[in-house]
C-alpha cells in the first residue's frame, strides 16, 4: 500500500481574520493498492525505496503476515506543487 500525504492547509498565507478551520485540507492522505516484486518481502521499517516513475517511499510496515500489506510512506522530493493561493 502506497501512501501519500497532502498539505494540511489550503493557502500559502493566512490572513489576520480569517480562520483557521476554513482552510484546513479535509483529505490529506492518500493510499493506493499496489503489487510489487516479490522481493519487497524483505523490507524492514525505516527502509528506503525508490520506485520507478513513482518516487522515493520509506517502509512503514514490513510484511508481517499476507492479510497485513506491506506499508509504503511517500517521501516528498520538492517538485510537488505548491500550495494553492
């Protein structure tokens, strides 16, 4: 499972009187089903990937057992886009 993360707000600045619950991002979390090469069985917490013409990922969740899948955090790498206005 690939996962992805999203800003917690919606602007780049906050105004003096606006509030800050009106801009708070209500999805910031993404997960994706993937399948994998048979090999990322061997993936402990804390190791780092890169998957091809996705990203860079950190394992979260290792394999544990075939129910559990294996938990991929995404690691930002500057090019996302910024912050709509």
């Amino acid at each position: 499972m690939l996962v992805d993360f999203d800003y917690l707000i919606t602007k780049k600045k906050l105004e003096e009187d606006e509030d800050f619950v009106d801009v708070v991002n209500p999805s910031t979390r993404t997960e994706t089903s993937t399948l994998g090469e048979c090999d990322m069985h061997n993936l402990k917490r804390g190791d780092v990937i890169q998957l091809e013409r996705k990203g860079n990922y950190r394992c979260d969740a290792p394999l544990v057992r075939l129910s559990n899948p294996i938990v991929l955090f995404a690691i930002p790498d500057g090019k996302q886009q910024t912050v709509a206005k």
